[in-house]
C-alpha cells in the first residue's frame, strides 16, 4: 500500500466581494485587478466566522460528500493556517474537540504553501505508520487580519478552507514526490507581525494589515514555481509532459502563466479558479483540486502536479496519482 488523499471537502463563505465592490471605498479599479491579478471576486467570513469556523465546515463537507466512516481510524490533525483563532490552543485542537475525535492535533505555519507541507507530514506519517489516517486542513479568515486601507493587499486575499484525508491507497496510487524549501533570508518582503517588534535584520514587523513588496514576491514565485516542480517532477520519475493536471497556488493568473508555459503545459491542463475567490492562501489548492474534480478534469491514474509559495519565504510541490 501506499499513502495518498482519501476523502476532500471545501468551504467558502457566502459573502461575496467584488472588485466592483472594493471600487466604491479603495482607490482601484476592476480593470487594474483584473488586468494584474485574473481575481474578480473573493469570499468574506462573517463577522462571526473565524478560521476553526470555516474549518469545520470544510470537515462538514468531507462528510457530506464521503460519510461519517471518513473520519474513523484519524489519529493526526494537521491545520495549516496563516490566521489561528489564537496563537494557542492550536486551531487544529478546536477541530478536534468539535469532531469528538481521538487524535493528536497541532497547527503548522508556512505561509501558502502550508497545506502541501501538511500533505508531506501527512505521508510521512501515514507511511511510517505513526497514524492511520490524517487529517489535513488549509484554513484561512485573511480578512481579519487585512488593512482595508492598503490597494496593494486588500484586493488579493480571500477567505476559504479546504480539508483533505491523507491515508493508505492500493500501491500505484497517492503521493510520488515531494519538494520543499524555504529562503528565509527574504521574510522581511511578506509578513504581518504578531509577537516580536521587528524582525531580526531589523525590518519592522507590520501590525497594520499584511506588508506585502508584489515586484519582489513575484520574481520569487515565477523562479520557485519552476524550480519546485521541476524538482518534483523529476523525484517522482516522471517527465512534465506526462502531467495530467497542474494545480498551482491561486495567487496571480500572471505567475500560474509563467508556470504553465515553462512546464510547456496546454491551459486545459491547468486549473484556475483565483477569479472567484482571490488568494485564500493554504486553502488555494484544496478549493481548486475540488473545482477540477466536480468538473470532471481528473480521472483515475492521472498524475496531479500541485505547487505553492508564500510568506517566509516559502514553497512546495508535491506529484500524486490519483
Ligand atoms: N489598484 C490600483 N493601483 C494599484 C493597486 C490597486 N489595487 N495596487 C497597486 N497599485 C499601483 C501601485 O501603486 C503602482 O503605482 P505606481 O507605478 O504609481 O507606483 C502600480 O499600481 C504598479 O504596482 P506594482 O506593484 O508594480 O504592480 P504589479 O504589476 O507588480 O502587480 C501585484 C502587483 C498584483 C501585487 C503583483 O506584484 C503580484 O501579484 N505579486 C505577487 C503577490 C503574491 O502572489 N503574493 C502571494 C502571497 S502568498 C502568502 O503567503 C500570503
């Protein structure tokens, strides 16, 4: 056997934000978004919905859609998140207690990528026998944290969740190869300030909303998003034209292009979905993997490239055979 996605569910909140909308209180347009990003729209927790919020209902869905049997036999929850309801308990705890279930749980930082480094921990786990099944969720209310004042942020961001269960699938199948990194020396280009006042170069931790320099985090996100994948592909012994379906990190339609043309993949082999719901972070792939899957994109003995980057910086691809 081997180890690979069980079961997946999503959530997004109902309320809609248009760029439309962020015209009449942000000095923006439709058309610069649209034209820079490929975003249209994103969703907006409700007052009252928090990250473990939209979490479970993630979970909720994973149920629907797979039954309650699901979730017996996970004895690990992983919650990947740029936004806890707290900096302790972890987030992935109150998904425990909601759930009444008997596992370990913890919440992991990486920035967007997070849920991939989910995934790898997940696999590793499942493989090395440390746990049956886990549980492995991107959550994210970025609207909580966001300064609706700043252009050059406040229309990016989304919120949403995605849950997946990573756990043991007939040899042949699940996770292939992973690639992992992260660069450190560059934290001071995206962060948003908890703790510490600055970081250590110096930088000052921005409290205000996320700080974000767009020209350096692009460059960074066309080099790894190549590097990345190229890296996975190759571990994973296979060549990028045998990639079924490229799942990127829904950030910028501009940087999934270049992605997309350096793997020299068609865009019907590429899934994008950030012009409904924006940058959602460590939910971004989960949302889309499910989008591809209710259309009927993927079919059995596909191999699934997915890749992300973020804040840390960050970055991880990971190849699967579904
Ligand atoms: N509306 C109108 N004008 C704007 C807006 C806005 N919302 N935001 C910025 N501008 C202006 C700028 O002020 C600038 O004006 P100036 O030339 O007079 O100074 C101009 O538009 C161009 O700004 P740039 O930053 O150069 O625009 P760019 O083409 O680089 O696009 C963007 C900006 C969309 C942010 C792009 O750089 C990008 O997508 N970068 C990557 C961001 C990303 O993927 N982040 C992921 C984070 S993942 C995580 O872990 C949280």
């Amino acid at each position: 056997m081997a180890a690979g996605l069980v079961a997946l569910g999503t959530y997004v909140p109902s309320k809609v934000l248009t760029n439309k909308d962020l015209e009449t209180f942000l000095d923006t347009s439709d058309e610069w978004i649209t034209t820079r990003t490929g975003i249209k729209e994103r969703r907006i927790a409700a007052e009252n919905e928090y990250t473990s919020t939209l979490a479970i209902q993630a979970v909720e869905d994973l149920i629907r859609r797979h039954g309650q049997a699901a979730l017996d036999g996970v004895d690990m929850i992983i919650s990947a998140t740029n936004t806890p309801d707290a900096l302790f308990p972890a987030t992935a705890c109150l998904i425990q207690a909601h759930f009444g279930l008997n596992a370990a749980a913890y919440d992991l930082l990486a920035g967007c990528p997070g849920w991939l480094y989910g995934l790898s921990q997940a696999y590793g786990m499942v493989e090395a026998g440390i746990a049956r099944k886990v549980l492995v969720v991107g959550a994210e209310a970025l609207s909580k944290i966001m300064d609706w004042e700043d252009r050059s942020t406040a229309v990016l961001f989304g919120d949403a969740a995605g849950a997946a269960i990573v756990g043991k699938v007939p040899e042949g199948y699940g996770f292939r190869a992973f690639a992992l990194g992260a660069d450190g020396t560059s934290a001071k280009e995206l962060h948003y300030g908890c703790v510490a006042p600055n970081l250590p170069d110096g930088t000052p931790l921005s409290r205000k909303g996320i700080f974000m320099n767009g020209r350096e985090v692009f460059k960074f996100a066309v080099r790894v998003m190549n590097t990345a994948t190229l890296e996975a592909i190759h571990k994973a012994g296979l060549r990028p034209e045998e990639i079924s379906l490229f799942i990127p990190h829904q950030a910028n339609y501009r940087i999934i292009d270049a992605a997309r043309e350096r793997l020299g993949l068609p865009w019907d082999r590429v899934v994008v979905n950030l012009d409904r719901y924006g940058n959602t972070s460590t939910a971004s792939i989960p949302l889309a993997l499910k989008d591809a899957l209710s259309q009927g994109k993927i079919q059995d003995g596909d191999h699934l490239l997915l890749v992300s980057f973020g804040a840390g910086l960050t970055w991880a691809a990971t190849v699967m055979t579904w």
